[in-house]
C-alpha cells in the first residue's frame, strides 16, 4: 500500500490560516459542529487560538493541495490521568480535538493505513512519542459511535468512567505509545 496514496501535508495553525478553516465542515452531529466551531473561533472565544496561546496546545492542519482535509491538535492533561493497569496516575498527551473534513471521510477508499484520519492520527501519536509521553488520552462522546470505532482501530481502549461536560457524556479513551 505504501506510496500510492496521497500523502497529506501537516502545518502549524495560526491566526494567518483562520481564513482556511472558516467554512471547515465535518458533519451535522454536535461533536462535528464543536470540532468545526473550535478550529475557527477567533482568540477571544475557546478554541484553538485560545488553546495555543493558553496551553501550549499544538494545532495542525493537513493540507491536500490548497484543501484543508482536516486537523489535529495534541496537548497534555492538566491533572494525571490512570494508566491502563490503574497502577499509577500520570500526565499524558491529550488530544483536545480532531477531524476530517467531511468531503474527505472515509478518504481514500481502501487505503488502510493512509487513509487520511489515520494520516492526521499518525501524526500526532508520533508527536506524542517524541515529547516522551507513554500514554494518550482523549474524551469522546458516548453517542459518537464513529470516533470510538476509529480509536480503537488505532489501539485505544476506554478507561473507566464517564465524564459529563457541557450536558454530554463522553468516556476517556487511553493508548499507551
Ligand atoms: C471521527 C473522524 C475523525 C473519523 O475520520 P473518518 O475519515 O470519518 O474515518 P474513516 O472513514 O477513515 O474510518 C477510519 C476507521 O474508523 C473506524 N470506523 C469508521 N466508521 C465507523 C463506524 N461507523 N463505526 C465503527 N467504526 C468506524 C473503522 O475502523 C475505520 O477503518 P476502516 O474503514 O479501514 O475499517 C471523522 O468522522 C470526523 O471528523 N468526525 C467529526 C468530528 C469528530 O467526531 N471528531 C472526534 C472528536 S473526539
């Protein structure tokens, strides 16, 4: 499979690319809208801008050409999270958001591995991997049966528990890297 897909390019987001991202789409469900809101508001409001500057969150988009397929961002929790065995808590990377734009889910057909959200996600793992987290972990919502799917065909498994934030109920998903 190697080479004969497109392969996407990652770029730091900043303020120059809000333009880029102001009509991102990438479903009608309310963690799709979330995603596209936070990616696109300006620094006053919570999102990346806000994230970057207030977290260190690194945010990036992967372009195809001029198109932006989609994003991914990965930060570190602010409290320790448990391990897999529950032996120990410890600060992990965290991946506040993610997506693909919706003209580009399930993109390429039949490319495994390159498909793109698995692209974005390989990205960020190796990040991750190279600012010497063992362990990263996310928060999805408990409806979003399609994130789910996708993390754990990536190896992440839910840790116990849900957490409710904004009136959802999301579960913590957790991969050791
Ligand atoms: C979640 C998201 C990033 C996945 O990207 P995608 O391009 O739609 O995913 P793909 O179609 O490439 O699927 C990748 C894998 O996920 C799994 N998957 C996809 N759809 C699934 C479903 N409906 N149920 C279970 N697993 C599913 C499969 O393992 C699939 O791999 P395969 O096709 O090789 O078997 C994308 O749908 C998205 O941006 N959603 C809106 C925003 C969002 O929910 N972000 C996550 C917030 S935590």
């Amino acid at each position: 499979m190697n080479g004969t897909f497109p392969k996407l390019e990652a770029v730091p987001f900043d303020a120059t690319r809000l333009e880029a991202v102001e009509f991102f789409e990438c479903g009608d469900d309310p963690w799709s809208l979330a995603a596209a809101q936070w990616i696109s508001a300006p620094l006053e409001f919570n999102g990346a801008l806000k994230s970057i500057r207030d977290h260190g969150t690194k945010v990036r988009l992967f372009y195809l050409g001029p198109m932006v397929v989609g994003f991914g961002t990965l930060g570190a929790t602010t409290a320790p999270w448990p391990a897999p065995d529950d032996s120990h808590k410890e600060i992990i990377g965290y991946i506040p958001q993610f997506a693909v734009h919706s003209d580009m889910q399930g993109q390429p057909e039949g490319a495994g591995d390159d498909k793109f959200s698995r692209q974005i996600l390989g990205h960020l793992l190796y990040a991750a991997k190279e600012a010497s987290y063992r362990f990263v972990g996310l928060m999805v919502d408990e409806k979003n049966v399609k994130a789910i799917g996708f993390y754990q065909s990536a190896g992440f498994n839910p840790v116990a528990g849900t957490v409710t934030k904004y009136g959802r109920r999301l579960i913590r998903m957790l991969v050791a890297i």
